[in-house]
C-alpha cells in the first residue's frame, strides 16, 4: 500500500466533525506533519453535545435538557483540547464551529451558502494544501454532511489542496482506502493516549475506539469533480410516501418528497434527476435519500451521492 508522503511544507487541514473524530481519523498523520515541521489546523464542527447515553451513563441522568446538552459539550470541548495536544497541537489550531450534533446535515439544508462560507473562511486563512475529511459513504450523518460540506468549500479553488477521505462508521473494505500511514510504535502509542482524553466516549464504546485506533490509519484521495447523473438507489415502493431526497448545491437546497421529486426512471428501473424550471445547477451537487420517520437509529441507510 502506498504511504503518504509530508514535508515542512505540508499543510494539514483536518475536518472533524465530533471530538474524537480528529484522533481517530488523523492522529498518526498529524503527528507525522509535526515531526516533519509541517503546520496542523483542526476544524471542528460540533461539540458532539447530543451524545444523550454516555452523558446518562456517566451523569446517571434519564432527561436530558438544554442545559445538561450544552455542559457536555463543554465537557467533549475540553476533551478535544487535551487529545490534540497530546498529539502535539496547540490550542490555538483548534477551531470550533459549535454547530449542532446530529445536526449537520439540516445546516446544510437550511443554510448551505452560509455553511460553505464558514468553511472557505477557513481555507482562506489557513492555506492547506493537504484536508482530510470523513468519507462520503460514512455512515455517521454527520460524518457524511461533513464531506459534503468540504467538497462545496472547495469548488472553484484555483489551486485545491489534495484531499483525502477517511473512514470511521461502517466502511471495512480496506481496498477503498489505498493510502496508508506507516507509523512508529511510538507515534501509535501517542494515539491511543490522544484518544484516551476523550474519556465520555471510552466509557461505554472504550473497546471498538481502541479497535478502530489501532487499526491502520487509512485514507482514500478524493477526486473533486467525481460524480454521477444516475442515482444509486432503487427503494422499495411501500418506503416511497415516507421518502424524501435532499439536494445540495453552491445555491442552497432543495428537500422533496420522493414522489414530487422531478425523476426520470430509466428503462433498467434506475432513476436520474431531470431539468426542470426552476432548478439550475452550477458546480458541484450532492443528493441525501432519507427517510421522514424520526428513528433512535443514528446512521444512514442510503447516505448522499455526488451528482
């Protein structure tokens, strides 16, 4: 497998969209960026205040209000801050959005130019030439509005930084994730201790995030202009009243519900969206398949397509 390559020169961007998204996505190449005299930049998207059954567990709490939410993400904030510099960040290159948890891709719906500038203010300032963000085929909600989220940050970019997407819910196919990163003992002993600062998180899930922090740390380059017209997913007739298919652009958003959604169904029984007034796209577009049930479970099922 191909590792990566860093330098002095390497400017790391690392798109987290909880605490502890950092360490376990990027915990070995950021220290390797450090140890070649790189700079490292940590975007943090939310608090992951709405974490409601390690905060029961640990608070030994049922209800769980606005007041209780906001005290744990403090408490996940200040987590965050002694991971990173375990890893040999400083404070000052964390920067934290305070966006809501579980609610990434409903910013995106309902202010998506806002999101993308928030972004781009980052980019501005910073100057990556390498981001790594979560994969689009994340199952975490969040995980996947996140890569969504940075792709439309870079449209446009006369000269994008390389982009490397990485895995942590549901995606074991190693081939997916060509690049990785060949450690020492000690840059891996330096992630497990990053990641035990995140004591919330360890109480209840401590043995799959060693798991997942001891296994190898694993990338997939991101082609920006990749997509497709063909939409991906053929659902059941009985889902298709509750179904709603969301559309991201540099625009805003569109929401529809599945059988108002302007579809064209191809002979092979695939679907692709067709022009119609009134819906113009310029740059790139992702779609989000999603049912309109409120459910206890957190992950996707179909999750969002690059058109």
């Amino acid at each position: 497998m191909p590792s990566m390559s860093v330098s002095a020169q390497t400017r790391l961007l690392v798109i987290a969209p909880h605490p502890d998204d950092e360490t376990l996505g990027g915990g070995l190449l950021i220290q390797q960026v450090l140890a070649a005299g790189g700079a490292v930049h940590v975007a943090l998207l939310t608090d992951g205040d709405n974490n409601p059954w390690p905060q029961r567990y640990i608070e030994r709490r049922l209800r769980i209000g606005p007041t209780a939410r906001r005290r744990w993400g403090l408490r996940r904030r200040e987590e965050v801050m002694r991971a990173i510099d375990q890893l040999g960040v400083p404070e000052s290159a964390l920067q934290s959005f305070g966006w809501l948890d579980m609610g990434l891709t409903a910013h995106l719906r309902d202010d998506a130019p806002g999101a993308i500038a928030a972004l781009r203010a980052v980019l501005q300032v910073f100057q990556p030439n390498v981001i790594c963000c979560p994969a689009l085929g994340d199952s975490h909600p969040d995980h996947g509005a996140a890569h969504v989220l940075c792709r439309m940050a870079l449209a446009g970019v006369d000269r994008p930084p390389e982009l490397l997407g990485y895995p942590v819910h549901g995606d074991d196919d190693d081939s997916a994730y060509p690049i990785w990163i060949d450690a020492t003992a000690e840059q891996q002993q330096r992630k497990l201790q990053a990641l035990a600062k995140h004591q919330t998180q360890m109480v209840l899930s401590g043995a799959r995030m060693r798991r997942l922090a001891l296994s190898p740390e694993r990338y997939m380059r991101v082609e920006l202009s990749a997509g497709d017209a063909r939409l991906p997913w053929r659902p059941p007739a009985v889902l298709k009243p509750s179904l709603r298919l969301l559309m991201v652009t540099l625009d805003g958003a569109r929401d529809w519900r599945w059988p108002e959604a302007p579809l064209v169904l191809d002979p092979d029984g695939g679907y692709r969206l067709q022009a119609q007034a009134g819906l113009s796209v310029t740059g790139p577009a992702f779609v989000k398949l999603h049912l309109d049930w409120p459910s206890p479970w957190i992950f996707d099922h179909w999750g969002w397509h690059a058109l």
